[in-house]
C-alpha cells in the first residue's frame, strides 16, 4: 500500500499531482521536491511579466510553499534537488540547495515532474556573452526584467520562432524595444504550416519586427552585443533570448536507469508509469502518444502536464486510469492575432506518408453586419475516404480559440468533417453567423469527399498557370485591383451564365475568387453545364497570403 | 423528377434552400415566393438597428432580390404571397399584393419555410395602442426605429423577458430610453433554470432596467399611454414593445391538410417532408425533434433553420439526409453579460422525470493572472450513472460562448462528463486555464458520479439549516463581511485539520465556500476523517445570486 509519495518538481504536473494524492488520501506522506525558490508558479504568464501586461510579481505565484504545504498538509522541500534515484533501494537522494547537506529519503512510489529545460547550443561567443537570456522559470524571468528595467536596452534579437520567442517578441517591443527574430525555419511557430504562418511573418513585419527566416546564428561577438548569422549578416544588439525550444530534464531518469525515448523523453507506458513500475513520470519530460498518429511525440504543454499529474497520483492510489495521449492543442497571442491549432499538421502528415485532403476558408468571426467582426483563416486538415478530422489550424483576431476548441472536441468525439456541419453552435449576432466558421468548414469538407468540390492547392496555382491552365478570377474587376493571381483571366461571377461558350470544355477549367465561396458557386455553375473545373481553395486571400499582393 | 420547385417564405431556411438547389442544379426553375418586401434579411440583427449599434440599414439586407436573382438564376417573387396550396394539382395560388392579381403556378416539390408571427394576445385595449409593436422582420424595425427617432419616447415596457425582448431592452437603453420589462414567469430566458437568470436579473437592475416578475398585462390604456398590470399597478410608458413568444406560421400548411403538431408546428419526418411527400418545411413554422430527450418541441433559431432548408433541398434533389433533431444551442447578449444555454434544462427534465445532477462552478475566463479575466457562472447538468451530457447553462462577461459550442460539441459527440476532463483546450493566459472550464466541469461532474464529492443545490440549503443541519462556511472570516449562508458557522479550511474534534461525526455535515471549490477541499479532508459531508454546489456565489447579499 502507499504510504509515502516522493514527487519531484513542484509546478504544473508535480504540484497537481501533490494536490490531488491530498484529496484521494489523508494519510500518505506526500514529499515534494523542488530545486527552485518557488512552486506552482505560472510558467505561462512569465514573458508577460516582463512585458508588464502583468505588473505584479506575486500573481506569477498562483500558490507558494507556505500555502500549498498548509492547505494540502505537504512536505515542501524547495531549493532542494533530487540528486540521485536508488530504484532497488527505493531512495532517492536530496541535496539542500541552501544548506549544501545532502541525504536520502525512501519512497513507496515516486512521481518526476521535472519538466524541461530551453535548448543551449555551444554556439562559438555563448560564454562571453553578457546579454543572453533564456526563459524557464521566475528567476529568469526577473533577471530579463532586470536587464530590461536597468539597462534599458535598445535592441532585442530572439532566436527561435516558437511559442515562447514570439511570445517574448511581443513583450519586449511592448517595452519599446526594437526586435529582430532569428528562426530556423522557413516559417514560426511549427505547429501550424507554412501558408498559415505567412499571415503571421506579414503581422509581425506590421509591428515593426525585423523577422529573418531560413538563417541562423553561427556566433555571438563583442560579448554578445553582435549576433553573426550563418550567411555572415552582422546584427546589433543589446541582449538576446535563446529560445529554440526544449529538451526533457532526463538526468536523473537515466541515471536510475529508466527507458528513454529517441528524443530523450522518459518514456511511460498508457498508466504514465516508467519502465519502474513504482516510480511515475509526467509533463515535459516524458514521450507521448500523439492522439492522431499513435506515434511517439515530444508536446511540452501546461493542460498535458495538468491532466497527466492528476492520473499519476490516481494510478499511484490505485486507480485504474489511463492517459488517453496528447492532441497538442495549443495558442499563442501574435500581438493583434490569435494564432491555435489542434491534431497534426500538414508537415506532420507528409511526413508519415498520410494521405490527407485540406480546406482554407476565410469566414466572418461574427455576423458581418455587426460592428467588430474579423476574419478567420481557418484550415482543416481530414481524411477524403472517411471523413476523419486531422487537425485544424486558424489565426486571426476574433474567435481563433474557439474554433479550435470545437475541433479539438469534435476529434474527440471521433466526429467526421460532415458531422462539423451537424453542430448546433451559439448563434447571435456578436459571436457569430448562423452558419458557424466550423461548419462551414464542414461543408466544405464534405462537399470535397462527395466530389462536388474539387479545388487546387495555393502551392499548386503557379504551376498550373504556367503550365498553360486556364484561371478564370470570377470576382468583379474592382476587387483585382488590389491584386490577383498572375496569368488569371476575369469572368465576374455574375456574368459566367452568359459567357460559358468561351470555356474550353474540352480541359480542366480553374476558378478563384477572394476566398473561396464564390469560386465554388462558379464550379457548381460550370460543373452542372459539363466542364471539368477545379477551384483554388481559399481564393486570392490564402494564395497571397504566401505570394504577397502583385 | 424535379423540374419545378416553389419555396415559400425568402429568408433564413427559404432563401438557403434556394441557393443550395441552385448549386445542386443548374437546370431546375426555382420560385422564391415572399410577401414582404425583403428576402435573406438579418432577423438577428433588427433590435441592433434599432439601437444603432448597426448604423447602416444595408447591413441588414445580407441579399437583395436583384443580387439573389442573378447569382443564383432564381425567380424570386416578392411582395407576393402563396394563399393557397393544392396538393392534389400540385399548385399554389399566389398573390401579388403590389397589383392584387392572383394566379396559379404548378410544383413538383414544394418548400415551405414560412417561419414564425409574434403573440399577440386580445389584450384589451390593444387596438387603440398607438405606441404597441411587434419585431419579426424590416418593416417591424422601421417602425420602431422610426419611432424612437421621431418621437423620442422616454420611458418604453417590454413585454415578455426572451431573447427578444432582452435585446430589445438593452438596444432601447442604448437609445436613452427607460425600460420596464415584464415577465410572467419568475425568471427571463427560458432557455437556462431560474438561479442562472438570477444573475440577468441583477445585471439587468444594474443596468437602470426596471424588471418585474411574475406579473402580466391586464390592458392598455390611454391609447398605450399606461399599462395595466394583473396585480393592478399601472405603468406609464411611450411605447411598448409585445415580445412574448411566436407561433408558427401554420395557415397555408393547416388549409393545405398537412398535419399539425399540438403546439401547432408542421410535422415533419427525419427527411423534413410534411405529411404530403412532395411537400417539405423547414425553419420556425415546423416541430422538431429534442436532440437530447426525443420529444417533439418547437425550436425557432436560425441554426437549425438553415441548416434544414439546406438538408430539404439536397432531399427535394434525390439525396436522402436526415436532420438529426435540435439540440437548442443559444446564445443572447445582455448587456455586459452573455448568457448561452445548450441542450436540456433542469425545468424540463423535471417536466419529463427524468434523474439527472447538477453542478455549479464560476472559473474565471481565462488565466487569473492575466488582465481581463472574467468569472463564468458555468452549470453542467448529467446523467449520474452513466455521464451522459444533458445540458448546460453560462453567464459571464467574457468566454461563455466558447465554452457552450465546446460542450454542445461534446453532447454530439457523445462525450460523457469523464470525458470532459479529457478535453485538450487550447490554453495560454490570455483565453484560458491550464484546465478550462469546461475540463474543471467535468472533474466536478466525474468527482460526483464516483462518490467522491457529495453535495446539496443552492435551493436545499435553507432547508438544511432550519432542520438543524451544520453548515461549516470554510472561507476566511474577512470574505464572511461580504454576505454568508444565514445560520452557517466559520471554520476556514486552513483551520480544518486542526478542528476535527469540533465536528459531530454522527449527523451530515454541510460545507460551503465561495464557489465550491474549498468546499470540496474541505469535505476530502472531512471525508477522508471518516465524516460525512456534503458541499454546497457553486458555493456563496450561486447561492447568492438567487438569495443575494445579507
Ligand atoms: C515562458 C513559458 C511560457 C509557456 N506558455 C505556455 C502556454 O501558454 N501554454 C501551455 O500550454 N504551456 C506553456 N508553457 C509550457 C508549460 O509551462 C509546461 O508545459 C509545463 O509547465 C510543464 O509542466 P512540468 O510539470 O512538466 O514542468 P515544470 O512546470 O517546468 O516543472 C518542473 C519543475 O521541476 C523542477 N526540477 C527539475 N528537476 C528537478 C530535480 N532533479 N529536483 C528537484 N526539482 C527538479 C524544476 O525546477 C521545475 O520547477 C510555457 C512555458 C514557458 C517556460
Ligand atoms: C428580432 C429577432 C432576433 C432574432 N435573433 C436570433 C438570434 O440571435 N439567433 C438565432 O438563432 N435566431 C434568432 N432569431 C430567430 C431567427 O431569425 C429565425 O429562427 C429564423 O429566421 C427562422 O427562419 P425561417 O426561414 O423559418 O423564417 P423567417 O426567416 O422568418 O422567414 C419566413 C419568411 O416567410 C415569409 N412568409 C410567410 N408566409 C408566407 C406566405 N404565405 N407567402 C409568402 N411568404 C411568406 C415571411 O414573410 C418571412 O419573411 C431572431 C428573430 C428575430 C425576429
Ligand atoms: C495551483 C495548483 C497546485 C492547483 O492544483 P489543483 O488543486 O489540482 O487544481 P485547482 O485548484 O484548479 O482545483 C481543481 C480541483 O478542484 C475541484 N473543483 C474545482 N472547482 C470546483 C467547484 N466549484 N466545486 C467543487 N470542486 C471543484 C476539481 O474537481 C479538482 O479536483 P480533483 O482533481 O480532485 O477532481 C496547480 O494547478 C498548479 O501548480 N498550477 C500552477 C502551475 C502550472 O500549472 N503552470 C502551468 C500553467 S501557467
Ligand atoms: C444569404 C443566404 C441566401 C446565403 O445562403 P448560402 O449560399 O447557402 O450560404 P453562404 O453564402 O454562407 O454559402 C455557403 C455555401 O458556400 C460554401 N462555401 C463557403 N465558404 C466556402 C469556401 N471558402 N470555399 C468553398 N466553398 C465555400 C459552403 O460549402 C456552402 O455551400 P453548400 O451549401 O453547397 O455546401 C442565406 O444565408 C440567407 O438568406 N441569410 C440571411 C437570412 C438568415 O439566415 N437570417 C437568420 C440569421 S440573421
Ligand atoms: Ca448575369
Ligand atoms: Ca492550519
């Protein structure tokens, strides 16, 4: 029986699971271990702290260490690092981190929690650099706070595009601080493709960010005010973020032996139990099944983290309960855009040899005719033959999280594309239309799998053009004026009735307009008269999005 | 075959049917018949004309009958109405009410989406009313706006506490004007249970709306000038506003032969064909199926009307596609709030014997520590055996539609409460919770279902405490100074451990806090002590909603 519960790392997963063994049992001791000052912080809300959209400190701190030990009668040892795992012996050994003493404790079972640390390449200059941050944890977040608040730097450059990098982008420019981000990639943020993400290179080229994509950081210099680039460009700075993402604290599931993933995650089995039966392991630090492929990921995220601590201290009471694997549903703020996604992603899916079928529309947040409304890109990524929802992505200003929340519950449920247009959504005026952004994209959807759709992709346009293709742009000549597809012809929409013997039936026919709809009422139109015609999915607003206005 | 079809009524299901045939066919003759003067007009957003948070009239017109006409080659009728249907013939007798001419056109299917008319009950002195008016459609709105803009009432009553009502409420407050509603019911917005319309009530007070309950109009007098309430008060007012509910527009349907439901809806099979099988109707004027208790109910939104209309056209058009019944999502701004309701309630489970539990819960919208969070009073009602989803209730300033479409989505995916908890939201500070509250909900719910937590409603409390009961408020003392359960006693859950031997361990003992969530802290430590405990659901806060602040 369980008498004694070491829990290593006190935040999201660690402290969840403290709280939770609390509420199933009195009479465990329950000891958890943290090696920072503070528990239970709020990793999330940390660059915001530094940006001073939260302006007080303590609210990072959703509990503290006297709080949390009384309410939930724990034995909170922070500043003190579990140094060492004994699995035969069932001990791990503590090392004080104040006091430098260092001692055993012995477990019944043991939970780790230790979450993940941010990615530190040897780049050539990293040592000497005086002016390089990384974001984890409260005393990081005060020492950039620090250097912003003291030395009240000019120029920022934020090495990585992912979450925390743009997140940590907003923040310093909304401390007046100019900012240039380094990514990898051809795009930011990975979870969403790279069509997507081009709406968010444009938004943040609005906000004065200097983005570089598709370069890399070969060195630091002059102490780190210089960042050289691996195509030589010299940028100027006066601090730099290092945030190219993470990689599992494994050091001690190693040590003890545990069985680690390819990526070094700890991996668990479906009861978030390691390859030690008595020993648990949970958040960033462990493999996942990803939701949709079954394949073995990487997802650092608070409610994976969240969910899991609560069924490690089930199982570890005894209950039966099984972590049903990760989705990766995840946000991020892009200054005036919300940018989310949830499943897998196109990248993914190429990847794994998946076949897959993509919709883009463009639709209203809410009803168009009431003030505020904004448009939503919304991508939704399916299976033709059965209607199996793969993943989804959206940015824009209004209504994102929601959307994507709908889909994340519809895959859920093991909805298909055509049950999307099946959901009965709130409707009024102020959060949405009749026809909400999620069934639209259903119909869409499905009107694809019953081949009454048939379109091509944004990628796919110039090609098709060069090749010869007829483009037939059915918007009103006005609305070429801020740009079109180059090599299409005008056939407004309202006049295609009349004009259909100047269509070659004899080849495919393609059609676009502004964002997809009216291209589709043009393809039934030319379908019903006979001609073999494709649409441009998303129209000119997803096309340009990538290829920019001509 | 379909070479013919007539739709009757150009608005949400009518005109919806009309573009979809014309998408499925390019060769079909489509008849739009519609007396008024507009088709495909916003109905949602009239009372925001009115209020002139929608300046521009246009907006309203989401088509006109040139721009309807030619995109989708559609004979559109206007200002004409079908008096008379002949099933035998299969024709319909139209009148032009611009000329008076009336004519017969021949069908080989027929829609009717004729929708819903205003109740107007025989209240005396209704017809010498000069400031009485109804809201369906445009020239409901004109009047009335052009009335606020001539006249420049001061004081207006609205009749009937719905969605319209409401709204036209807060769209006469927006113009200056001092508003009085009155509901005959003890609540407004039938859609939630009374201790979430509690929460309107207050806001709506806040507001300057003066709400009176439980009471109903006798007469008008002084040409409208007063109204006369059953308990014999008299209001003085510059116009009233009749909103208490529609009936279907049933006239053409009943004269026809089809059959009528008791409530006086058009019956329709899963397939929306009427009793006649060239006849199908769709929208407000037909009965529907209760997605979530099977029985037959009148649901007038324009949701499922238009996603009927577009299910009637693909089976006027050979394709064979159900409509899965109406769960009833809705939504409606009031004021500074939103409150949203989806699937059944606890008056009607009630009404249908049916066992189901409640919970309560008022997360904040999103991360607290993030400006702009807001609490949403979020109640979660379920079947306790088996987890079944039956509905769900929300009032908030902030995320409360979100929160709906997610469960609304779960309830057609069959997910159960369990499930809930297994949701993976999409969460960073600025739109929710590591857990949201949609997740938090379903803990509460789970907790319930496996006998972990035990509880009483808001509306036992008072019961309990007369009998005798102890009821051990868990907040701090200070939180007390704002309102505590009369005849509760305070021990604060810090204090618990240490006061076990004050607890009598041989009657039930109550707990409460400020939302339930101490509370349940409380009773696992009580519980876990060998006590039995129940904790008051939503805390102080839902029980003050209704009881308000002593
Ligand atoms: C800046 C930032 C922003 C983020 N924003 C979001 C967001 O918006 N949404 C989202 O879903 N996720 C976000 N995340 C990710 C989220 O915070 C993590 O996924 C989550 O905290 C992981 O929980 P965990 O318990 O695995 O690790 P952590 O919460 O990191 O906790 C691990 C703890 O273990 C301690 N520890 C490690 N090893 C030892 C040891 N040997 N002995 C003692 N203690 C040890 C560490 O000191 C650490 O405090 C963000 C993360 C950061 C850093
Ligand atoms: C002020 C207001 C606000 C609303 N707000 C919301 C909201 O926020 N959310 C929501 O979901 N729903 C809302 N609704 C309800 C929504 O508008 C209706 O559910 C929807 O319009 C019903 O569609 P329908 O096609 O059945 O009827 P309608 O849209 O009303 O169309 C019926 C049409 O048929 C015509 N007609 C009737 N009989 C004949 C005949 N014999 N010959 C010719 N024409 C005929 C009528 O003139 C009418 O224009 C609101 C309604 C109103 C009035
Ligand atoms: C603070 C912290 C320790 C709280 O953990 P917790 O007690 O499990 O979580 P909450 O305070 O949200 O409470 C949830 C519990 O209360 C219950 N509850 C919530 N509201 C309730 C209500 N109104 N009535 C009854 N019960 C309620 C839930 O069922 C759940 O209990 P259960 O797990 O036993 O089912 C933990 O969330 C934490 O450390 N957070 C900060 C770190 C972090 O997550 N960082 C990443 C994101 S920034
Ligand atoms: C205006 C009105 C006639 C439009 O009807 P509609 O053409 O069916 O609806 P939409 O314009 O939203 O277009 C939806 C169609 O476009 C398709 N579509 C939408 N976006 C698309 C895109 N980006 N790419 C391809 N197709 C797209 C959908 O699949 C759907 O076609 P389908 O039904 O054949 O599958 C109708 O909605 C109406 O009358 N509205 C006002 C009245 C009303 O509803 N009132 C109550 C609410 S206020
Ligand atoms: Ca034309
Ligand atoms: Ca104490």
């Amino acid at each position: 029986m369980t008498k004694k519960v070491i829990i290593v790392g006190g935040v999201a997963g660690g402290a969840t699971a403290a709280a939770r063994l609390r509420r199933i049992s009195e009479e465990i001791d329950i000891i958890l271990v943290e090696r920072g000052e503070y528990i239970s912080f709020a990793n999330c809300g940390l660059p915001y702290y530094v940006g001073e959209t939260i302006k007080d400190r303590n609210k990072l701190l959703v509990q503290t260490v006297e709080g949390m030990s009384e309410r939930f009668n724990l034995d909170i040892r922070n500043l003190s690092e579990v140094e060492n795992i004994d699995p035969e012996e069932k001990t791990v050994t503590i090392k004080n981190l104040q006091t430098g003493e260092v001692y055993k404790e012995t477990y019944d079972k043991l939970l780790l929690s230790p979450g993940a640390r941010p990615i530190v390449p040897p780049i050539p200059g990293l040592d000497e650099n005086q002016a390089l941050f990384t974001l984890r944890n409260v005393p990081d977040t005060d020492r950039i706070k620090n250097y912003v608040d003291t030395q009240k730097p000019e120029k920022a450059v934020v090495i990585g595009g992912g979450f925390i990098g743009i997140e940590m982008a907003e923040n310093l420019v909304d401390r007046g601080i100019e900012v240039t981000i380094i990514q990898m990639a051809n795009q930011i943020m990975a979870p969403i493709d790279f069509e997507m993400a081009s709406i968010l290179h444009k938004h943040l080229k609005e906000k004065g960010v200097n983005l570089i994509l598709e370069n890399s950081v070969q060195a630091f210099a002059d102490q780190g005010k210089q960042v050289i680039l691996l195509d030589g460009t010299e940028i100027q700075t006066d601090m730099t973020i290092l945030s190219i993402g993470v990689r599992p604290e494994n050091e001690l599931a190693k040590t003890a032996g545990l069985e680690l993933g390819e990526r070094g995650g700890i991996i668990v089995n479906d009861y978030l139990q390691t390859s030690n039966q008595d020993i648990y392991a949970v958040g960033d630090a462990v493999e996942v099944v990803d939701y949709i492929n079954g394949k073995k990921a990487m997802i650092p995220l608070a409610g994976p983290a969240n969910r899991q601590g609560r069924i490690a201290a089930n199982n570890i009471m005894g209950k039966n309960e099984k972590y049903q694997g990760t989705l990766g549903t995840s946000i991020a703020k892009v200054f005036d855009l919300t940018v989310a996604a949830t499943g897998n992603n196109e990248k993914t899916l190429k990847r794994l040899g998946v076949a897959y079928e993509v919709v883009h529309i463009h639709p209203s947040s809410h009803a168009g005719y009431y003030p505020g409304a904004a448009p939503i890109a919304l991508k939704l990524i399916f299976d033709k033959e059965t209607g199996k929802i793969f993943g989804a992505q959206a940015v824009g200003a209004d209504g994102v999280d929601k959307r994507m929340d709908v889909i994340a519950t519809a895959i859920k449920g093991n909805l298909t594309v055509e049950d999307l247009t099946n959901l009965e959504l709130s409707y009024a005026p102020p959060y949405s239309s009749a026809k909400d952004p999620v069934n639209m994209a259903g119909y869409v959807a499905t009107n694809i799998m019953l081949g009454d759709l048939e379109q091509i992709q944004w990628h796919e346009v110039d090609q098709v053009v060069a090749d010869g293709g007829l483009l037939i742009d059915v918007r009103e000549p006005k609305e070429r004026e801020n740009g079109y597809i180059p090599g299409s012809i005008n056939i407004s929409l309202n006049d295609l009735r009349e004009n259909l013997d100047e269509i070659p039936k004899d080849q495919t026919v393609y059609v676009s307009c502004q964002v997809g709809l009216r291209g589709y009422l043009a393809s039934r139109i030319l379908k019903n008269n006979g001609f073999d015609v494709k649409n441009v999915d998303g129209g000119w607003k997803t096309y340009s999005s990538v290829y920019g206005v001509n």
